[in-house]
C-alpha cells in the first residue's frame, strides 16, 4: 500500500516523503515500492523553472503505470513546445501538470477496469453501455441480469470482489511554479481533482494516524508560523518524526524512505530539488527516531539532519558516529536500533 506525507515549510518551499513497504497479494511483505518520482526532466524543470513530484500509494504496478505514461505525455508536450517555441504548448504551472497525471491515472483506472471485465464476461466497459459486444464477428447482446448486474458493480466499484488494486489507488502531485508551493491529490473511484489546502497531505496506509499528527502540530505553532512558514529543518524532522510514529502504529508501512526537498527560490532544477534515498535517508530515520525516543538531544538530531540535507557530499560514517557521540547511553541506542525493545 506504501504511505505518502508531505509538508508545506512556506509560500515557496515544502518536502514529500514515502516508504517502500508493499504487501503481495495482501500477504507477502516486500521493500520494493518506488512511488515517488521527478515527473519532469532536468531539462524541462529548468526551461520552465517549475518542479513536480507524483506520489502514489497502492498497487506499485498501477503507480508505476501511471507515473511512466505521465511522462511519455509531459515528453510528448514538450517536443512540441521546442518545435512551436509557443508558450502555450508548454508547462505553466504545477496545476497542469497535475491535471495530466489525473488524466492518466484515469486512463489507468479504465483500462484495468476493462481488463477485469474482458476476463470475467469477454466484454468491456464501453461494450455494457451500448448493450452488446462482437465476438468473431458476430454480435452477441448482454441481456443476463446477473452479468449486468455484476459488471455494474465493478464499473462502479460497488463492492465487487477483486477490485482492490484498481480503486485503492491514490496520487498525489506536489511542486513549485511561479505561484509558489502547492498540492494536488485524487483517488481511485473518484473523479475529483483536488487541491489541497491546509499545510499538510497524507495518503494511503496509516494516513489518519498522520492527519491526526499533523492536526496536533500545526495547532501548536504560532500565528505567524502558520502564516508564514516553518523552518526547513524542523519541517523535515517532523515530516520524518510523522513517518516514523505511523510506521509504528500501522499496518503496510516500513522499510527505507524516500525524501524530497524542494525550494522553489532555487534558480535551476539542482538548486530546487534534493532527493534522499538508501542509506542516508535511513540514518535520518533513525536520527529522529533517536531523538524522539529521547536518547539524543534536539540540538543534536537538527544539526545531525542539516547535515544530511543541506552540506554537500555527506558522510554516512562521520554522521553515525557523531549521533552515537551526542547518545548518553550508547548500548541502548544501538540495541534499539536493532530492534530491541529497551
């Protein structure tokens, strides 16, 4: 299923973070999930100086699909715009773009919804509204109450059986655009496109234990926090600190995160956006786990995390023992992040 949050920081700037924890077949645990991507090129994001991200939560096929074609789209616009030169063939803004991925999210949805019924009864979903479809040329009518009956409940996503990794989908496209930060998400089943208001987003596993989390922090800052924006280390260990009391309260979530930084008042696409992955994003995990478990201090897990994010060319090595040095009791530390309970 996977978890996607994201966090506006200020009018310009925020972060999005995701697991890659994913259950086959609702059964099997796998650390596979990819579901968080640049959608544009460093070559588009720089002509036209806005940054988007998909996150997706659910089938990690269908997330796949969906991120893959919306690329194919954004490529396609964008050759045409090098060959016109006109502004209105490219990309204005991150609304836009956005609106592409939920068109192609759409699609996707449609297709496996065809699939699904072309498997069950050898017709499609355009095929049940006109009332028949042709096999080896020759028209066969769906009159069987049951059939309809049972296709409409697919199409409808009614609480027909096998239909889970086609409607527990969910997207969500953040960025940075002339406007400034902002937020878009959509779900399966749903037609709608939505804009997210609040400084805050959570989809898929565990995302109302993070709305409750977040709700409780952004009650705690002051006016002019709220209005005017956190800081960026803050905002990150937070987003991180959320992740991690998820992980422990919900089902489908773990494994290693993914972590996007972007700042809208960067002049290129390398000064806008910073990504972290693998084993970098893991010692941050486990630093804000740390803190808020109390075996390091504030000021260490801050300056541990600015290091992280914000110095060029971190050293994984130097970070983990400068953690272990601000740590009063180094064998329960190491102890707890194995995985023992101390």
């Amino acid at each position: 299923m996977g978890l996607v949050n994201s966090l506006k920081f200020n009018s310009y700037s925020g972060a999005i973070i995701t697991d890659e924890e994913y259950y086959i077949l609702g059964r099997r645990r796998a650390q596979i999930a990819d579901c968080l991507q640049s959608l544009l090129t460093e070559e588009m994001s720089n002509e036209f100086g806005i940054e988007a991200i998909y996150g997706g939560t659910g089938a990690i096929a269908f997330t796949n699909e969906v991120i893959i074609k919306t690329k194919n789209e954004l490529s396609k616009k964008f050759a045409l715009y090098k060959r016109t030169n006109d502004a209105k063939d490219g990309f204005n803004s991150v609304e836009e773009i956005g609106r592409i991925a939920f068109e192609v999210f759409q699609e996707v949805t449609r297709d496996k919804v065809d699939k699904k019924l072309y498997g069950l009864f050898g017709f499609t979903a355009k095929d049940l509204i006109r009332g028949h479809y042709m096999q080896d040329e020759k028209k066969i009518e769906i009159k069987e109450e049951k059939v309809i009956s049972k296709a409409l409940k697919i199409i409808t996503n009614d609480g027909a059986p096998g239909c889970k990794d086609i409607f527990d989908n969910s997207g969500m496209v953040i960025g940075t655009d002339s406007s400034g930060f902002c937020s878009y998400d959509f779900y399966g089943g749903s037609t709608q496109f939505y804009l997210s208001t609040g400084l805050y987003n959570a989809l898929g596993a565990g995302s109302t234990s993070t709305s409750l989390y977040f709700t409780n922090l952004i009650n705690s800052l002051v006016l002019n926090q709220r209005r005017d924006g956190i800081d960026k280390v803050f905002g990150i260990v937070e987003l991180i600190r959320v992740t991690n009391t998820t992980l422990e309260r919900s089902n489908e979530v773990g494994g290693y995160y993914n972590i996007i930084y972007i700042n809208g008042k960067g002049k290129t696409h390398k000064e806008r956006f910073l990504e972290i992955t693998g084993d970098l994003s893991q010692l941050a995990k486990e630093i804000v786990s740390a803190y808020d478990k109390g075996f390091i201090k504030k000021e260490t897990c801050f300056h541990l995390i600015e290091k992280i994010f914000f110095t060029k060319n971190p050293r994984l090595d130097d970070l983990e023992k400068e953690m272990f040095a601000g740590c009063k009791n180094k064998e329960e530390l190491n102890l707890y992040l194995r995985g023992y309970k101390v």
